[in-house]
C-alpha cells in the first residue's frame, strides 16, 4: 500500500501521533515547580505511554509485512523452481512479468518498512529526552523576547538543573528559536558542574569573586 496524501492511506500512525495532546511547561510562581498544561499551539510535548502505544501498533503493522515479505519470497522460491524446466517462451514471458509484479511489491513494502524504522527511531530520541527530564528533575523555563520591528517575539526555552553549591540552579540547555528538543540534547550532554550559563562563564567568576569577598 502505498502513500496517498489525499485519502491519509499510509499516513495512519503518523496521524495518530499528531493526533495526541501536546503539552507544554511553565515554571511556577514559586519558582520550585514545573507547571503542564495542554497547549496544541504551542506544546511540544506528548504523554510518552500514548506515544509508545502508537509505536506499538506501528510494530505490529511493520511484523504483518514482514511477514507478507516472507510469503512473497517464497512465493517467488517456488516461481524460480517451476519455471526451471519450462520450454514454452510465451509461458516464460508470463512467469517474468509476475516476478517484475512481485518485485515491485518488494520494493514498495520494503519503503514502508524504512519509514516505520524511521518514525520509531525518532520515538526513542523524544522518549530519552522524556527520561533524561524525569530521571534528573530538570526544570524547563520559557520566556519571550521581541523580535525587534517586525511586530511579534519569539519564544526562548531553557532547561536549569540545581545543584547544592552556588549556583544552586544553572542553565545547562538553551534554544532562542522555539525548539525545546535541541535544549534538552544541549543538557543532555552538559558537563557535571557546567557554569551557571553556557554561554556566560563569566557568571561564574562573578559567584566566586562574591564568595571570597
């Protein structure tokens, strides 16, 4: 079955998933909590077990054809051998244009495939970034800043973690065009103690110089 961005046949999974709530987060009022609420327009975050749940009728559908790919293979199997003691030129011709048919199917189920392995490995990206948030209690902020006379802002996002020495919380992921999933990699790969920003070691300077004085 191939794509038909009319009729959405082959883009069923691909709709669920967009189908899905997205969330988006604020920092609380008190400043020690995230807030999540549901925002189409700007979330850019979904439930992970509905997300897994999609990817596994995705990977129930990828082991049908699969199978389907089996069968076509020894379908074919049987083909060669029948079609090795024929004389009759006309028959042989017939037998050639159903190998083509079958290849052709091959091919198409084989493009499927490629774009279900895709889809699933973009899952696995977004459910790491989900851990890596969860496991270590990282904060997401977002914030807005005007885009000078063109008449609107873009959104900043900014991943802190907290540590027990100064800074107690420190920026360890940034993103200034509305992209939370490059900040989350950008923390994801922070060192142990980075400085307060990534972009500002001299922040860092600033909380020593005040802590011997």
């Amino acid at each position: 079955m191939m794509r038909n961005i009319q009729t959405r046949e082959g883009f069923e999974f691909w709709d669920k998933l967009n189908a899905l709530p997205r969330y988006a987060f604020l920092l609380s009022p008190s400043g020690k909590s995230v807030q999540k609420f549901e925002d189409q327009a700007m979330g850019n975050w979904i439930d992970v077990h509905e997300a897994q749940k999609v990817v596994d009728q995705a990977e129930e559908r990828i082991n049908d054809r699969q199978d389907e790919l089996r069968e076509v293979n020894r379908q074919l199997e049987q083909f060669r051998e029948r079609c090795h003691g024929i004389k009759n030129l006309s028959a042989i011709e017939s037998r050639d244009d159903q190998l083509a048919a079958a290849r052709e199917k091959i091919a198409a189920l084989q493009l499927r495939l490629n774009a279900a392995d895709q889809r699933i490995d973009e899952l696995s990206q977004d459910k790491a970034r989900l851990d890596a948030l969860e496991s270590n209690c990282w904060d997401v902020r977002f914030d807005s800043s005007p885009n000078g006379d063109a008449g609107d802002s873009s959104i900043n996002i900014e991943v802190l973690g907290h540590w027990m020495d100064k800074p107690f919380e420190r920026v360890i992921g940034e993103n200034y065009s509305e992209n939370l999933r490059a900040a989350i990699d950008q923390a994801m790969t922070a060192p142990a103690y980075p400085p307060a920003r990534p972009e500002y070691p001299e922040i860092d300077e600033a909380f020593a110089a005040a802590s011997i004085s």
